[in-house]
C-alpha cells in the first residue's frame, strides 16, 4: 500500500464511503459511532486528505439527472513522449471528468490516452471531442468517441478498507 | 445552462439559488471542523441546518448522487482497472450475465465498438486484477483487455448548474 493506513484510519473510511452523516456535527456523529475522540477523526480526515487518500470531500452531482445524458469515452492515439502535457491540457478541459494514459493493445487497439466527454446529448459531445482535438493538433495520430449504450451493471465502487 | 434547457430537466425544475449555489459550490472543499454546515452556511447567508437539509433533498429529488469524502481508490491498497470485451453480437446478453456475476466487476457498460463490453474491476489487492481478468476469460472463452490506468491526469467533474 502506497500511503500508511492504520486499522484506526480504515474503520473511518468505512463509515465514510456511503457518505457524512448529515447533522450539524458531522466528524463528531461518525467518532461516536466509532468510538473515538472527535479531534482525532477530524485529523485524520485531514491529514487522508492531505496525502490524497481522500480526493475531497463534497457533493456529487448526479450529471444523469442534472441533463448531462450524452456522456462518450474519448479515446485518442499520442506519440508516447507528448502524452503527459497533453493528458494535462485535456484534462484541464472544463467538460472532461476522467483523463487517463492507458495501455495499447496493438494492432486492435492503438488508444494511449482517454477522456470522458460529458455533454446533454451526443452532438454537444462530439462538438467538445472537437474541442479536445483542436488541443490535441497534429499530435492525434487517431481517435474514437465510444457512446455507451446501456448499463449493464453499476454496484458503484465499494471501497476494500 | 440557460433557463430554458435548466426547465425540461426534471431534477433542475423545482430547485432555487440556494440548492444551485450548493451543487455548484460545494463539489469539493466541504471543511473539516465541528460545525461544518454552519460555516458553509455563513458564507450563503443561511443556517448550517438548512444547508444540511438541502443536501439532504437534493439527495433525495436525484439531483446529487452523494455527499461526503471521495476516496482515492488505489490509495486503499486494493486493484482497479479498466477492462474492455470484443464481445460477438449473439452471445452478448450470456457473457454480460457471466461477467456481472463476478463481484469484483463494479460497473459494467456496453457501447457502441468493436470494444463492446467495459468495465471496472475493483480487487482487495493490486494482484486480483490479473487474478480476476483470467477466470473471466475462462468463464467466457473471450479475451479481457486489462487497461489499467498508467498516469491519471485529471479526475473530477466540475458543473455549473
């Protein structure tokens, strides 16, 4: 494991991943429920945030119910030396959720870098895919909008702690 | 998002500035203190229980679909990746069903390629991915295409609303 969990830290990510108890003292609802001292889960929430256990904390928009239905995997093939400047610049995009250097499976599947697209429906999609192109430039050596079709299957990430 | 579009969308019909300024202002950076509603509130001009309740029912109308610390997956020790399935058109509904069986598979989405079947696994330990994928392609008798991300350059969305 990259960062240092205790058992104190992980009983405190379970308790958590579902969500923060919505009262006044939030920190101080889970150290009860857990036994602890308040001071001491609010520290180390602070201190998983800082080394990035934690990503932040907040609401999550459900962009499904909020209009955002035409969401397309951008997938894009960039020479191996360019792709960390323009995996930032793409992910820097406002519209882009998800930018990831992912392997290639030559010759099916020449895709290095990829980018969640999210828009209100496919055209407003592949409009901004033209976007991210257009940063892109001459390094796009080739790329594909993957639209999903259905979801087959969506538990949602539950956390191993 | 213009009145109109923000009006043909059902979970956006019925809310005001405040559940807005919530949705758009709290996708990260919730404090971590004893009283965080209240500071949150202090800064909209309100209570830190009407901030709570709020959430609360934009939880409930759909329009957010979590509250709380977002953790870093991989920083918990375990294994995730993305797969991908050139899946023949006939068996696709069989292998969807093989592959949803697995717990490990934690969403799972056609679209429309080649590439016809993705999804995530999520493992207790970064060795599960390998372990997971091959009695996958043994359930199946089909190829797993194991994309685990190499850089990750930007994960989060940000929406205006």
């Amino acid at each position: 494991m990259a960062l240092s969990l205790d058992a104190t830290d992980r009983r405190i990510v379970l308790a958590t991943q579902k969500g923060l108890p919505l009262c006044a003292r939030p920190y101080h609802a889970v150290a009860e429920d857990l036994g602890l001292d308040p001071a001491e889960v609010q520290a180390r929430i602070r201190r998983m945030l800082e080394t990035g256990v934690i990503r932040r904390i907040g609401v999550v928009p459900n962009h499904y119910a909020l209009g955002f239905r035409g969401n397309g995997m951008s997938v894009w093939d960039v020479p191996d030396d360019r792709i960390e400047e323009l995996g930032r610049r793409v992910g820097d995009l406002d519209f882009v959720s998800h930018c990831y250097h992912r392997p290639r499976f030559l010759p099916e599947w020449p895709y290095n870098l990829f980018a969640m697209v999210h828009g209100r429906d496919r055209d407003e999609v592949r409009a901004k895919v033209a976007q991210v192109a257009e940063v892109i430039g001459d390094a796009d050596r080739g790329h594909d909008v993957l639209f999903s079709t259905r979801i087959l299957k969506k538990t949602g990430l539950r956390l191993v702690a | 998002m213009t009145v109109a579009a923000r009006n043909s969308i059902p979970a956006l019909a019925g809310l005001d500035d405040l559940d807005r300024a919530i949705i758009n202002g709290l996708q990260g950076g919730f404090p971590v203190c004893d009283e965080p509603f209240a500071a949150v509130g202090a800064d909209l001009g309100v209570d830190g229980d009407e901030v709570a309740a709020r959430i609360e029912n934009l939880l409930a109308v759909g329009a957010l679909s979590r509250f709380g610390p977002l953790y870093h997956a991989e920083e918990l020790g375990g294994g995730l990746a993305l797969c991908a399935m050139k899946v023949p058109e006939a068996d696709f509904d069989r292998v969807a069903d093989q592959v949803n069986a697995f717990p490990e598979v934690a969403h799972n989405y056609a679209r429309d390629h080649a590439f016809n079947m993705w999804f995530v696994l999520a493992t207790e330990t970064p060795e599960g991915i390998g372990e997971t994928a091959g009695r996958i392609e043994r359930a199946t008798g089909l190829r797993v295409y194991t994309m685990p991300k190499l850089q990750e350059f930007f994960v989060g969305l940000r929406f205006e609303v």
